[in-house]
C-alpha cells in the first residue's frame, strides 16, 4: 500500500510480470512468478464474469426481496407448482372418457337456470324446430278446409280457386303447457275469387280482428303465437 501527496493511502494493485524481462534470475523463482501469472490470468472478471463448472452461492432467505442471486434451492422454496402429467381423471387412467356419473347436475347446469339438469324429462320424440314453405297446402274450387298439424310445419297456405268458404280447423298437435311456439296461416284467393274464412275454436283473436273475408287476387297472414296458460292459438300479426 502507498500514499499520495496527501498522505491518503492508495492501493498497488496486482502488478503484472514478465516474467523474461522484469524478474530476477533464477530458475527457482521464474518458476513461481509463472504459477502467479497463470492464477492472475485464470481470475474472475468483476464485471458479467462467465463461471464453468458447479459454481455455489449462499441461499437467500425465502422472503428475500433483493438483487442476491438466486439459487436453485431459494427457487424451490417459493412454491412454485412444476409441471407433471395427468395420471387419471375420475379415478381412471388411459383415455378417459366422461361417462354418467362423473359430473353433478350443478357442474353442468347453468345458475340462472331453475331446473336441475338432473330432473329434465321430456314425454314422447323432441322435435326440432322447422319452417316449411307451404307444409300444409290445400288447394280447393269452392272452398275448403285446412287442418294444420304444428309437429308437422309452421307455415300453412290455403289457395281457393273459386268462391266459397274455407275453414281453418283448429291445429293438431300443439305445444304442451310448458311450450311455447308460432303457426303461420295464409289464405289466397285466385283472382275473379272471393272467399269466406272461419276460424277454428282454438284460434284467439283479442289484440287484432280475424280476417273473414279475402277479395279476389288477395291474400291473408296471420301469426299465431302458443299460449300454455290458455290453451289456444292467440294472433300476434296480420298482414
């Protein structure tokens, strides 16, 4: 250690040897500076050294915050979940396919839905809903009758070729109390064609009038919409 001119000391530092100029003569001793020279230049960098081998550090507390390194056994000790395979699902191993049973009725049932899917029946054959064009046309040169079936179509066209009256009969097969659903019925008269509507007992008017009569080249829709709590088909639409 030396001092400067004020007396503060200063630090040597590692003085750095050649050892074919700066050393004294000897074999002995230029030998051992050699040794030094290989240790002084195997030495760590302090700044982004690159280690090999199985360097160690000391492990940092579990709760260290700080810019310590980490070690392996400080990772480990946080928790961290590693990943593993999935040995089973619902008790079997393979390819597990869910079967009946492996889930609860709240698991699969929505919460806004008031009916546990475990008490779901249905009565008979589910049929999907269907829109025909025309499933249940008729066609008459005086008149006629029409009688619609909902578990057949939703839409049904009555065309009357010559004056008369045609008949709409009350549908078969409607929804059940818990259902709801919609007809379609139109009426056309040919042209040079008057004809006169009746209404089955089942069809509803309270919010519109019922058409009754349909002038020659005219046509009638009307919507009717399914009321359980009723019984019949209420018109919703008239066009």
């Amino acid at each position: 250690m030396a001092t400067d001119a004020t007396g503060t000391p200063t630090p040597l530092g590692i003085p750095t040897y050649n050892v074919n100029v700066d050393a004294p003569s000897g074999n002995g001793f230029n030998a051992a500076m050699a040794v030094i020279d290989t240790l002084i230049q195997a030495r760590a960098a302090l700044v982004s050294p690159t280690f090999t081998g199985t360097p160690a550090a000391p492990t940092p507390a579990t709760a260290d915050n700080s810019t310590k390194i980490a070690t392996t056994a400080f990772v480990k000790a946080q928790g961290y979940v590693t990943s593993q395979p999935v040995t089973q699902v619902f008790g079997r191993t393979g390819a597990v396919v869910a079967n009946t049973g492996d889930y609860t009725a709240a698991q699969v049932t929505n919460a806004a839905d008031k009916n546990s899917a475990s008490v779901q029946a249905f009565n008979a054959t589910v049929l999907a809903p269907a829109y025909y064009s025309d499933a249940g046309s008729v066609s008459a040169s005086f008149g006629g009758t029409m009688n619609p079936d909902f578990h057949q179509g939703q839409w049904w066209t009555v065309v009357n070729t010559g004056n008369g009256t045609v008949t709409i009969s009350s549908p078969a097969n409607p929804p059940n109390t818990s259902q709801t659903g919609q007809i379609f019925i139109k009426i056309r008269s040919a042209v040079g064609t008057t004809t006169t509507v009746s209404w089955g007992a089942a069809f509803s008017f309270t919010a519109i009038a019922a058409p009754t009569s349909v002038g020659s080249g005219g046509s009638v829709k009307v919507m009717f919409e399914w009321d359980p709590d009723a019984s019949v088909w209420t018109a919703v639409a008239f066009a």
